[in-house]
C-alpha cells in the first residue's frame, strides 16, 4: 500500500512529504493495486494538466494496463526534457518503472539523480496543489 513518506523532506523542493510506493510499479513489477492507483492519481493530476499535451486518460482502478505504462513512460521523458540537469532517473532512465524511493535524490559529482515517484510528486503539487494536500490529508493518522 502507499503511503506518506516523512523521512526525506525537501524544502528547498517545497516538498515537506512525498507519496512512496511500497513496491514498483511497471513492467514486471509487483504492481500492487495501491501503488497502482496513487501513481496512476499522480500521473492524472499531471499529465493531465493543461500545461501537458497528453491525449490519454489515465485510469484511477489500480490496475497496471497498457495505458498506465504509457503515461509512466511519457512523462519519464518529459521529466528528463524539463530538468536537462538531470542524467539519469534513478529507477532507471525511461522505463516505464517506478520504484520505491530510498531517498528523495541526491547529486553525485556532475549526475543529479532523481527517483520517478519523486519527481511525479513535485510535479502534482506544482500542478495540482489542492489535490496534494487532499491526498496528504486523506492519509494522515
């Protein structure tokens, strides 16, 4: 099940929390129904922001389907197009996985690296801050 991940806040992010998954999700990953849904409900808020151009629909069942790759691939290579820094993902360039984060990202000499349910976070509450705060306050005790 995901969850609120507290121990690696990022301010200099604006990112006091993040939403982990327990297990990946993608191609040949475990693909839990709750980490299914809480990526595909990350990467509706933003690939189907108007700021995107993405045509699809991603669904919210928590059910990994060729759709829900696809948009787990897209937006990998719009985050790599957006932080032209960045030189690798850390869950593996563009996959179509998304790992759990061990740790919200680090530099490593001239690599920034930078865990895909990380960067979907940033960009939901850059995107979708209303539905960020909902999410964090559906999931706080």
């Amino acid at each position: 099940m995901s969850y609120v991940e507290r121990r690696f806040p990022a301010p200099h992010m604006r990112l006091p929390f993040f939403f982990n998954v327990d297990e990946a999700v993608g191609p040949g990953a475990p693909n839990r129904p709750g980490d299914v849904l809480l990526v595909q409900v990350l990467l509706g808020a933003v690939l189907n922001h108007p700021s995107y151009a993405y045509r699809d629909t991603i669904p919210r069942d928590g059910h990994f389907n060729s759709v829900t790759a696809r948009a787990i691939t897209e937006f990998q290579r719009s985050w790599r197009r957006m932080v032209h820094r960045a030189r690798h993902l850390r869950d593996g360039a563009i996959d179509g996985r998304v790992s759990r984060a061990e740790n919200i990202g680090y530099d490593r000499g001239s690599e920034v690296w930078t865990y895909t349910i990380v960067a979907l976070n940033i960009e939901c509450k850059t995107y979708q801050p209303d539905l960020f705060q909902a999410l964090a306050d559906a999931n706080s005790p």
